[in-house]
C-alpha cells in the first residue's frame, strides 16, 4: 500500500486496514515458522504497511 494511497483513507479506515494488516502479518509469521513461505518478502511488506498507517494515525492524532 503506497503512502499517497494512506493519506486517502479516513481515520475509520484506517484502524481496520491496520488490524487486517496486523493479522495479515501475524499469519504470515506463523506459516513461515512451520514451512519457508515461497516469497519471505511478503513479511516485510506487511510489517511496513502496518508501520505507514500507524504512522498516519499518530500524525493525525497530534494535528
């Protein structure tokens, strides 16, 4: 999810893509422990999309 695809999103959008990448993540570290995953990239692209819309939350949350 690019950065100017985030600043788009309302801040109720926002919390539920946050708790669906977050799941996402969690899965996807979960499956990786038992069997290698095809593409181990996919772990960090989820953990930085979580980090981009917590980031946005913060930052409206301090404006």
């Amino acid at each position: 999810m690019k950065q100017s695809e985030v600043k788009e999103l309302s801040v109720e959008e926002l919390k539920e893509k946050m708790v669906q990448f977050k799941k996402q993540h969690a899965d996807l570290k979960i499956a990786h422990s038992v069997t290698p995953l095809e593409n181990p990239l996919q772990i960090r692209k989820a953990r930085r999309t979580v980090a981009k819309l917590a980031t946005e939350l913060t930052k409206r949350d301090n404006q």
